[in-house]
C-alpha cells in the first residue's frame, strides 16, 4: 500500500508544481535574467546527465568504453558533424571498445 502513497503523492507534487509555473506573472518571465537562465538550463542539465551516466558507476568514478564513446561524439561535434552522426559515432565507438575488450 505504500507505493500507491507514494505514487498518489508524486502525482500531486508534479501537478503543484506545474500549477506554480502557470501562475508566474508573465512580467516575471519576460526579464532577460530569466530568460538566460531558461535558455542555458537545459544545456546544463543535459551536460550533468551525460556526466554523471558517463563517469558514474555506484558512487564511484569508472573509466571504460564509454569515456572512449564521449570522446568521440565530442571530437564530431567539433568537427561539426550532424547530431545523427554524433550519437551514432559515440555507439559505433563505444560498441567497437567493447567487443575489443575495454
């Protein structure tokens, strides 16, 4: 029964706080301080998310295929490859020390 407590207190959670955002003023949105933040946000989350599923492994820092993989999408992103191209280097790259044996 306790998930279902918990399940029932998420759904309120998620619908309070998508309540909060409809009530902000728009003047309040409209300020270039939030409008940067609201812009470079999604890019930061994003950033943490790759690190931390990168790097991360039961809260301890591992080094295998996938750092290998990252490098390789970073370096087709500086060569201003497609995204498509991007993810499918940094799988490719990633499979490929994988079955190597890294």
């Amino acid at each position: 029964m306790s998930v279902w407590i918990a399940i029932g207190a998420t759904v309120v959670g998620c619908y309070l706080v998508k309540l909060a955002g409809l009530l902000v003023p728009a003047n309040a949105l409209e300020r270039p301080l939030v409008q940067r933040l609201a812009a470079l946000l999604p890019v930061a989350l994003l950033a943490a998310l790759t690190a931390e599923q990168t790097f991360g492994t039961h809260g301890g820092l591992e080094l295998d295929a996938r750092v290998v993989g990252l490098a390789a999408a970073a370096l087709a992103l500086v060569l201003r490859a497609p995204f498509l191209v991007v993810v499918a280097t940094a799988v490719v790259v990633t499979a490929g020390v994988r079955a190597i044996g890294g």
